[in-house]
C-alpha cells in the first residue's frame, strides 16, 4: 500500500476503549472498532466523522468439558448466562471496557443479572487482551465470553469448548471510524 500510495500505514493494536482514547489524542487517523455505543459518543463528541460498517464476526461462551453450568448446546446466550450465575460456576470477565468486555456487559443486561461475588472474576491482566484473558480461563477451567476468531486460533493450546453459539445477540459489529480532521488538521485524512 505505501509503495503504491505514499502513504505509510501503521496498526496500534489496543481493545475499543483505549483505542478511542488514543484517536481522541489525534495521533491515528481512523479506528477500528467494535463497540456501538462507544462508538456512537466517539462521533457524537466530534472526534470521529462517521460510523461505517465494517465486517462482522461473532462471539461465542467457551467453557470446560465438564460443564458444571450444563449450557452446552444452549441456544439463547442470556439463559446460558443465567445457569452459570445460578449455579455459581465460575466466570471470567475482561473487566476492561475493551468490545469483547462490552459486548459481555450487554449480555448480562439482557439476561437481566448483575453479576457479582467470588464465580465472577475480573481478570487483573484482562487487557492485555484476548488471548491472554482465554489462557488464564482455560487455567481456571472457567467459562467466558470470546470472539470465535481467538478461540479458532487459539483451540490447540487450551482444553475449553465452544459450548454456546449462533445467538444473535453474540454477532459482532466492527466499524470503521475516521477521526475528525477538522479537530486534528495535522491527520491524513
């Protein structure tokens, strides 16, 4: 691309959360991102122009083998929710305002539950990222909400199965978002 356009790309690799803060900085040119209302305040405050449909991927709820929850073939991500809160089987939770964290929060919303107490982990190194967050679940033989791409990626290192799918409130939107050059006149826009 640079050979062909002069223009040097660059990727910042950071979950949706730090990624707009450092758009709202004014030292990248465009995001891409997969939290909607995130998103929608990003452009909303001036800092972005657009939202522009990107792709989609979805997520998925991996867990043990053993299923101590019993969610295996779930078809409703919400119910699979709430059989791991009654049942008190652990979770783990990125806990970092990335999109894989928000989406999370949006699904215990929608099943109507809070979640708190000992099963409900927050990992302390959850940004670091998905991957890590999936390794330290498979240690703990918990459950967790992943996006299939890094589970796909990542299933020979680990024993957790995919054990909830194809809902479509786990389908993950990502956006494009061009930052607002208007309020950062130095971007390639």
């Amino acid at each position: 691309y640079e050979q062909q356009t002069g223009v040097r790309v660059r990727h910042v690799g950071a979950g949706t959360s730090a990624a707009l803060k450092i758009a709202e900085g004014g030292s990248v040119d465009l995001v891409v991102v997969h939290a909607k209302a995130l998103e929608e305040k990003f452009v909303a405050d001036g800092y972005g122009t657009e939202r522009v449909d990107f792709m989609y991927n979805d997520f998925v709820i991996v867990g043990p083998a053993e299923d101590p929850a019993g969610i295996k073939g779930e078809k409703s991500a919400t119910a699979a929710l709430k059989k791991i809160a009654d049942s008190k089987s652990l979770f783990i939770s990125r806990g970092d305002k990335s999109g894989t964290n928000v989406k999370e929060i949006e699904v215990w919303d929608a099943a109507g539950i809070k979640p708190s107490g000992e099963w409900y982990r927050i990992y302390e190194k959850g940004a670091s990222g998905n991957v890590p967050t999936l390794l330290y679940t498979d240690e703990q033989k918990a459950y967790t909400l992943m996006d299939r791409a890094t589970y796909i990626t990542t299933k020979d290192k680990i024993k957790l199965q995919v054990l909830v799918e194809n809902d479509e409130l786990l389908l993950n939107y990502i956006t494009l978002i061009p930052v607002n050059p208007a309020k950062f006149p130095n971007l390639n826009a």
